[in-house]
C-alpha cells in the first residue's frame, strides 16, 4: 500500500498474534484548501496566542494546557505530567469479544481504518481472521493505545483484509432517546404511506460511494475559478420545504415522475439487451454457416 502506516501492531486472539499495519481509509487532503488571509494586504494571516488578560503575545515555550477549576482559574498540567498519564501501549489490538455483525449499532462508529499484514510471513494468520470474521458474519471488538489514548476497536472483514473502526464511548454518544423525545406522534394517511413506499421501490438502487457528488467542493470550485476568472457569482436558490397540505401532491406528482423515469429507462434498457444478443449470436450464426 502506498500510504505510510499510521500504526504497526498486533491483533491479539487468546495466544494467536498476528503483525499487522494500520493505514488511514478515509482522508480530506483531496478538499480545497482556504487560508485567512489580510483583506487589505492580501497577505497570509498565522496564529498568534495571546495573554487574556495583558494582550500579550505568549512564546512557545510558556505555552501550556490547563484545566479550568472555576471561572478564570486554572490547574497547568506540564507536558511531562500527560504524557505519564496516557496509558502504555504494548501495540496490541487485544481482542475482548465478538459480536455478530447485524447488532452493531453504527452511532458509535469514528474513523475507518485499513488493516493489512505486516509481511509475507504473517499472511497465514491474517487471512485465518479475516476468513474467519467473514464466515461467522462476526466483528471483533478489541481495545488499543492509538494516537496516546486508549480506544476500543471494531474489526471487521473487508474484501482481501480488515477494516478497523475506532469507536465513540458511550459518554460521548448523544442519548438517541433524549435527542428524538420532542418529535410528536403523527398518524400518517394510509394513501399517502403507500405513495411513499412505491416512491422508494421505484427508486431503488445500489450502494454505489464512487457516484456521491460533493456538491459543495463543486460549488466551492466554481466559486474560486469564477472569482479568477472575473465573473459575477450567482447564488443558487434553496428549495422551499414542502407543506404539510401540499404533501399528498407532492407525493402523487413524484410518484408519478418514477413511473414515468422508468418507463422511459426500459425501451433503451430493452433495446441494450436486443443488441448485445445480436451481437452474441453474429458469432454463432457465422460458425454454423461455417460447418454446414
């Protein structure tokens, strides 16, 4: 992999150890880059901390974390002091249990990341896991020291390897519970249920990532090229949010719209299909011809 290995380890299953190495799966440095900039000078700003109360500048050197007691007022923790705190890391992904795939809860879920052997010589034991995980329909939930704090670990079999997601602890998770409690039961009208479901199954389709348009990285790209280019930047216009007495029409008109995308999609999908089998028996006719 051409990527450089954020973390080099073990997975750790009762006495099975396998060498492995951790890579990032998902990554932002393909994103348009901003900077804060002077707008009179147009020049590059840089961050300066300053003294909240003397407006000072603060060196490096006297810059240090501390934790707010009460209003104003700090206990300083010394580098040295956190770095004894965090716990020691024996680059282990020790395993704690396993949990059937279809009951993770994916509210949890943090950031992905590849894992591959750490060598030819520790495939066997790679692919044993993974295999393993695959046919079980299992995940693996382990714990480790990444990045100086210790967090559990989702692996999973992902096509040839392992994918590791780091995971949310549950004080950091939002209680679902208290963040739905103000949705008010509504009764929805059978006909207007039905329109919705139809609406979903003509509309269905792949989990396909590769044709997901990042709208605003787009939107942000015409922005900088028509800003360089000279020209006015017009702004889109946002769609009105349909009402509730509009809400039936909406789903009439858009049930309607499927049915008439598919019914225009099944012709050039019929006509496809008729040339790929006359294009499949040109070969065949042209061999009996051939023999006869």
């Amino acid at each position: 992999m051409a990527a450089r290995a954020v973390w080099t380890g073990v997975i750790k299953i009762s006495e099975i150890i396998c060498p492995v190495k951790m890579y990032t799966a998902a990554t932002t440095s393909d994103r348009i880059a901003l900077h804060m900039v002077n707008r009179k000078t147009g020049n590059r700003l840089r961050r300066v901390y300053v003294d909240d109360k003397t407006d000072k500048p603060v060196e490096a050197a006297d810059q240090v974390k501390g934790y707010e007691t009460h209003e104003g007022s700090y206990v300083v923790l010394e580098p040295e002091e956190i770095a004894a705190a965090v716990p020691n890391s024996d680059k282990s992904l020790t395993v704690d249990a396993f949990i059937a795939c279809n009951r993770i809860e994916p509210t949890y879920f943090d950031k992905p990341y590849y894992l591959l052997p750490a060598s030819d010589a520790t495939e066997d034991s790679f692919a044993l896991i993974r295999d393993a995980l695959r046919n079980q329909k299992t995940a693996a939930i382990a714990h480790t020291v990444l990045f100086r704090r210790l967090r559990p670990v989702l692996i999973r079999a992902h096509r040839d390897g392992l994918i590791a997601t780091t995971l949310n602890f549950d004080y950091e998770v939002r209680s679902s519970r208290d963040a739905f409690s103000g949705i008010k039961m509504r009764k929805i009208e059978p006909e207007m249920l039905k329109l919705a479901q139809h609406i979903l199954k003509t509309k269905a389709g792949k989990f396909e990532p590769e044709k997901f348009d990042d709208r605003y990285e787009e939107a942000l790209a015409d922005l900088v090229k028509a800003k360089i280019e000279g020209r006015k930047v017009v702004p889109l216009r946002r769609p009105e949010p349909t009402k509730s007495n509009d809400l039936l029409e909406a789903l009439r008109l858009s049930a309607g719209g499927a049915e008439a995308a598919n019914d225009e999609a099944a012709p050039k999908k019929a006509r496809a299909t008729r040339k790929k089998s006359a294009a499949a028996t040109k070969p065949a006719a042209a061999a009996r011809r051939k023999a006869s």
